[in-house]
C-alpha cells in the first residue's frame, strides 16, 4: 500500500484525522491535501466557543501546524479550489493542474443555510461556519453592541452565550415554540430557553421575520409579523447547514442528502470514499444511513475512512456524540432518534435551577432508549453511553431512588 497514491479535498477535522490516521498506520506514499480555505485542517466546536469567548487564538482549532504537513511529507494545499473530480481517469482538478490518485476521501463538510432576506439587505450580516468567520465575529461581541440572532439551534445558542458573557446585549429570535424543540422536546427545550433568559438573552420564540432592513446609521432592522421590530448592530444568521455535494454530484456519486457511503465510508465509486458532515453513511448499529453534522463523528470517520483506504476490515458503527458549552452548562448528548423519533423523554436530576443545573435526560421510543443526555453530571456519562440503544425498565428509569448503574 506504500505506493498508493491518496487525495483529499476538504480542510476540516475529517481530514486532518484521516491523514493523521494514514501516517500513523504506516502509509508512507504520497498524500494530498485541498483545502480551500488558508488555513490547515481545523475542527470547528472552537469556533462557536473558545474563539468568541477569548480562550482562544487562531491556531488553537489546527489538528496540526502547518509544520506538520512538511515533516510528515503531506503535500497540503490550502486556498485552493477543487474545480472537478474524473472518475474515470481518477484525476482531481483545479485551476491550477490535475492530480492523479488511486484512492480519494472526499470530506467538503457543510456550508451554511442562507437566509436571501438577510443577505439582499444591505444590514451588517453574518454567518459562522469557518475561522476567519469565527475570528470577525469575536470582535463584534462586546459591551455595548447589540447582536440579533436569527435561529435558536445550538450555533445560535452557543453565539448568544458567548456574546452574553462578553457584554453583549442579544435578541435571540426563533420560528418555533422553543429553541431546539424538534432536537429535544419541550422538556428539555424549556430548560435551555430558561438558562438563556436567565442569563439575560431577550428569547422570543414563536416568531415570524417579514423582513431585514438597513436602518439609515447602517445597522439592521428585523421585521417581525407580531411584536415591535429588532434593532441590531449585527445579524447572526443560524439557520441549520447544508452538505457541500456540488463535486460529488457533478462527478456523478450517489448523492442523497449529503453523498451515499457504506459503513466502511465507501462510495458508489469503489475508488472514492466520503466522511465528516458530508456524508450519509450506513450505520450498522442504528440500520439506517445517517448523516451527522458534529464533531464526534467527523473525528470517527477520518479514522475509519483511512483504515479503508488501507485494506483493513473498519466500519463506522459509533453512535452519534455531540456536547455543548453554554455559560456554566456542560453537556453531552449520545444518540439518535431518528425519522420514528420518540415518545417520551425523562429528566432526572436538578433541571429546574439555571445556576445549579445537574440532570441528565433520556429519549424514549417505548422502551428503547434512542438518545440520552448528561448536563453538569460528568460522571454519568458512562451510564449514558450503556444505556443508549438498549430496551429498560422505563418506571425504574424515571424512579430518582433508582441509581443508574441499577436501571
């Protein structure tokens, strides 16, 4: 395998751990890297955290410097933009040349839902998905600006909480009755809305934009069907991702909603495999492909898409892992509910205090438990993990008396 020539196009943690991966496994041919940002392949969780609350620079989100690259004879080409893929002549194309391969990763990621009354404006607009992005909107969240966020998923909740905690004033502004709902359902969507406006987000949910103007000092005015307009000095938009498909489809992969993988992360082209948010993979453990936007997976699937490129028997069978950090709130989330969603959910714990929140959550679909939750409970992760996917006794689940270690 030492002479197998392995290309990558994408610039995220999928592709910084696959060809991490591939060094580490001993695969010493060579391997290239496009990446079209300037920067080298970086996980994102920092961006929305540690980047806009001031913990941290530029390179802290890097899988590796720069140097890296050099030492580990990886041939990695930032700023620069994959024209097309040949599949039949396995050649990958930019402006510049081509490139041959005999094994392609293909790990575009996502790119952000655009909102076209946010962007035909003319209003201070942004969206967060990549570093310099992350980097422009830290300067903006500070005393005495105010931030509108459009979208109460978890990048608008964790921009509000970041802009909170830096001395922004924030008006969150969500489409449904809670922020998360469809997520977590209204018990656990109740407790993140309340730990917001405790922490003095201006929430409203429920709630229509008929429009996004310029006002004539050159900030923005948000336009709701019911209640007084929102007056900003910027908009966030955090409306959900979409997979970066275009070369995948355009080479003529399977794509639906996000490009068509096997558990080992191959494509429809034996030659060609897909990981991190763009691709909808088989999960043998859940029976149904998935596609994950988080970071768990991303790191998951960059190791096991670079034991398939290398022969070797891997198969993506982790379930879906997120974690969120919100002011004083640290949680982790493991599962997914999936088309069948869930029918009950159970909180056990102190969920109803924001300044002592401890509790972990529980998604059920009769007694299978599809996903569940720990927040501020760090040592019941564990259980979290043995308890997800399995069938239990749901009274003794919901029995607070009942350990966990005992349902």
């Amino acid at each position: 395998m030492s002479s197998e020539r392995i290309v990558v196009i994408g610039g995220g943690l999928a592709a910084g751990t696959f060809v991490t991966e591939l060094r580490e496994l001993g695969h010493d041919g060579p391997v290239t890297v496009f990446a079209d940002e300037a920067h080298p392949p970086y996980e994102r969780p920092p961006l929305s955290k540690g980047i806009l609350l001031g913990d941290a620079g530029p390179s802290d989100p890097l899988v590796h410097e720069r140097s890296w690259y050099d030492d580990e004879h990886v041939d990695l080409r930032t700023g620069t933009r994959v024209l097309s893929v040949d599949l039949t002549g396995r050649q990958v194309v930019t402006e510049a040349d081509s490139t041959p391969y005999d094994t392609l990763l293909v790990a575009t990621g996502a790119r952000p839902r655009r909102m076209a009354m946010a962007d035909g404006s003319g209003a201070p607009i942004a969206y967060l998905r990549t570093l310099d992005e992350a980097l422009a909107l830290k300067e903006q969240l500070k005393p005495g600006r105010r931030i509108g966020i459009v979208g109460g998923g978890w990048i608008g909740l964790e921009v509000a909480a970041a802009a909170r905690t830096n001395g922004a004033e924030v008006t969150v502004l969500e489409a449904a009755e809670q922020p998360l709902l469809g997520v977590l359902g209204p018990e656990v969507a109740t407790i993140f809305a309340n730990l917001h406006r405790d922490h003095g987000v201006d929430l409203r949910t429920s709630v229509t934009i008929t429009a996004i103007e310029q006002t004539g000092d050159g900030r923005a005015r948000i336009r709701l069907a019911d209640g007084d307009p929102v007056e900003c000095d910027l908009v966030v938009v955090g409306i959900g991702v979409e997979p970066v498909t275009g070369l995948a489809e355009a080479a003529g992969l399977t794509v639906d909603n996000g490009i068509r993988a096997d558990a080992h992360l191959r494509t429809s082209d034996p030659h060609v495999l897909a990981a991190g948010d763009v691709a909808n993979a088989d999960h043998p453990v859940l029976g149904r492909p998935i596609r994950v936007e988080h970071w768990d997976t991303a790191k998951q699937h960059g190791k096991i898409a670079a034991r398939t490129a290398l022969g070797q028997d891997a198969v993506a069978d982790a379930l879906p892992y997120f974690f969120t950090d919100q002011y004083d709130l640290g949680m982790e989330y493991v599962g997914s509910p999936g088309p069948e969603g869930f029918d009950r959910v159970v909180v056990r714990g102190d969920a109803q205090d924001s300044e002592s929140l401890k509790f972990t959550a529980w998604w059920l679909r009769d007694d299978l438990l599809v996903a569940g939750m720990q927040a501020n409970d760090w040592d019941a992760i564990d259980d979290v993990r043995r308890l997800v996917g399995t069938r239990v006794d749901v009274d003794r689940l919901a029995d607070q008396q009942v350990a966990l270690g005992d349902v």
